[in-house]
C-alpha cells in the first residue's frame, strides 16, 4: 500500500533528510516550508521525484493538503541565534502552527509525530536525561520562546490524543549535526566546522566546560521512522549517549578537519543549559533503535557539505 505524508519543515536541516527517507521507503511526500530558517537547495535534489511536491507556506496560516496517511511536524527554528531573532515566530510555529498540523491527521485520520528537543530538560537537574524528567526551564528567559513553544507543543499533541483521537508521536530530539545543518545557523558543529575550514579561531562560549550528546543525521532519521510505525505515544528521547564537553568538540573537528586553527573564547549565552546527555533505554527497548555512528565518523561524513559551502 502506498502512503502519503506530509512533513511540515521539508526545507530544513531535518524535515530534507526524513523527506528523503520517506521517499526512499515508498512513500509519497508533500513538502511545506516558509524558508524562515531552510532553503530551496535542500530540496534541489528531488527536483524530478514525481513522489515528492512542495508548496511555500506558512503553517500558522489554516491550509488543506488533501488526503494523508502521516504528517510529520518539523516546523520550527532550532538554532538559539535564528529562534532568538525570529521570537514571536517561534512560539506561533509551535502552538498555532502545531494546531494547524494536529487538525490536518485528525481530518484525514493520518498518524502525527512532533519533533520535540532536549529544550524541554532546560538546565536539567537530573543526568542523563530520561523522558519521565519534567525539566528545568526559565519561563521567561531569552530561550523560552523555544522551550516554551516545544513544551506547550508536547502539551497540545497530548490533548489531541487525548481528546481527539489522533495517533501521535513525539520524538525528543539531541542535539543533531549533519549534511545540510545550516553553515551560518550558529549551532555549535556548523561554527566549529566552518571555522577550522576557514583557519579562523573556534569561539567556544564560556569556559567550555558545558557538555552536548551529538547525534549524526542518519542515526536520527532512523530513530523517527521508527518510532512513526510504533504504537507509542509518549515522548521518546532519540540522540547519542556519548557526552562530549564543547572543548572535546572543538578538539575532534580540529582533529577530523586537520586544522590548526586556534581557540577563542566567548561569554556564555543567558540559561545555556550545563549539560546535555539522553537516557535511550526506551528508544532502546522500544523501537530496537541505538545510534552506530561516532562524532568522528559523523563529522568525516560532514565534511564534503560542509567544504561545498565555503
Ligand atoms: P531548520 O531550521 O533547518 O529547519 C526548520 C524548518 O522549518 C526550516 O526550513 C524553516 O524554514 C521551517 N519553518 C519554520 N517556521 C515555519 C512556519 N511557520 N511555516 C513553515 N515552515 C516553517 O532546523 P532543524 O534542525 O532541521 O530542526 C527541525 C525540527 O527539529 C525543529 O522543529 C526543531 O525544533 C527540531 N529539533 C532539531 C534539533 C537539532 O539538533 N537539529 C534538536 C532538537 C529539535
Ligand atoms: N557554542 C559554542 N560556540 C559556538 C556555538 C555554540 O561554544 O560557536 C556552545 C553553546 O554555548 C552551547 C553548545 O555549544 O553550550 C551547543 O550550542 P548550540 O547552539 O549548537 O545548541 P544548544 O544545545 O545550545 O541548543
């Protein structure tokens, strides 16, 4: 049988990466973005898939896609430069926008899974991070208007479960780095990255002692197709256990990029979590997923996106 989806954010580091897993599984796939944060060459590659049609758009505006099987939500800026300048965006693309798409699978019947982050642990208390920890998030600092977008996403995908009937999924995505994260977005591989291949000095903010779990895009994708066919509604954390402290990261793409680039040091940003590392025993146990690929071995495989774009 032959199904349809829709993934909202087909433009972006992620929504490009699952559209193609999707057409590489049979699936037809329809493509919204409003290129707020993703870009048309993403995409360029499927210019003649006669499986794969896109529209431009805005998803906090009311629209009608036809017919489908699955909508997968991935709307939304993720980086903390992009989502701090488009602010009000953001929370509009995670509550009215979110709203939009949970409307969409209940009208045509179609399975839902919101992409959901880390954000919602905030600066956890707990390490790692399971999905019963409920977070520590400022609710009114600089990263609310994420935080508090992807939490009252989570909230809403609930209720419409709950109350709607709809058969939804919510993945907790860690950080995520790969071909096609943004070269200037301001995450911390595609800065590193581009600067060691620039012989520019890596800025590590603060004394870099803080820690992220980094997950290579295939591992993730994997994780989410997964948990789309799997009955479960509950968050599902998907990133990569090992912990690496952002002077760890810096040191590993000097290393894979043979730079010698030197380090320079910035102030932290406002609420930067301290640590960051997921408890996969569900994903484990529940969809038989675990991650294959190191950052080493995940960097190497960056670097050619990366190169093309300097
Ligand atoms: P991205 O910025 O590359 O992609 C987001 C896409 O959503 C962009 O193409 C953007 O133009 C589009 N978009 C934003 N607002 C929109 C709107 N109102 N209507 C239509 N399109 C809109 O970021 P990404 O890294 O691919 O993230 C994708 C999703 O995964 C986001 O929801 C993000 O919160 C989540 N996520 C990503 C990571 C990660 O490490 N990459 C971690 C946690 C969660
Ligand atoms: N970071 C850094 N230098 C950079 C960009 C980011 O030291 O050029 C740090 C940032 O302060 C954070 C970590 O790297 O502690 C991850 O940042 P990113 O913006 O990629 O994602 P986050 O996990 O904070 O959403």
């Amino acid at each position: 049988m032959s199904h349809r989806a829709l993934v909202t954010g087909a433009a972006g580091f992620l929504g490009s990466h699952l559209v193609d897993r999707l057409l590489a599984e049979g699936f037809s796939v329809i493509g919204v973005d409003n290129f707020s944060t993703g870009s048309a060459a993403n995409l360029a590659h499927l210019a003649g898939e006669s499986r794969f049609q896109f529209e431009e758009r805005d998803i906090c505006q009311p629209f009608d896609p036809g017919p489908v099987d699955f909508v997968f939500n991935f709307a939304s800026p993720a980086s903390p430069p992009e989502y701090l300048r488009l602010a009000l965006e953001t929370l509009h693309v995670g509550s009215i926008g979110t709203e939009n798409a949970l409307a969409i699978a209940h009208k045509y019947g179609a399975s839902f899974l919101h992409a959901s982050t880390s954000e919602c642990y905030g600066d956890p208390l707990v390490h790692p991070q399971p999905e019963s920890y409920w977070g520590n998030v400022n609710p009114v600092g600089p990263r609310s208007v994420y935080d508090e977008a992807k939490r009252y996403a989570e909230s809403l995908t609930m209720a419409w479960h709950r109350y709607r009937g709809v058969n939804t999924h919510m993945v907790r995505i860690f950080n995520t780095y790969g071909p096609r994260l943004h070269p200037s977005d301001g995450r911390v591989i595609s800065n590193f990255v581009m600067q060691a291949l620039r012989s520019e000095p890596l800025t590590v903010y603060g004394d870099g002692q803080q820690t992220r779990s980094f997950c290579f895009v295939s591992d993730l994708i994997d994780g989410i197709y997964r948990l789309s066919r799997s009955d479960e509604h509950m968050p599902v954390n998907i990133g990569n256990p090992t912990e690496f402290t952002i002077l760890e990261c810096a040191q590993a793409v000097l290393e894979v990029t043979g730079s010698s680039s030197a380090l320079t040091y910035a102030p932290l940003p406002q609420d930067d979590p301290t640590r960051r590392r997921p408890d996969i025993t569900r994903a484990r146990t529940l969809l038989g997923w675990e991650p294959k690929i190191s950052l080493r071995e995940g960097l190497a495989l960056s670097l050619d996106f990366f190169r093309s774009r300097l």
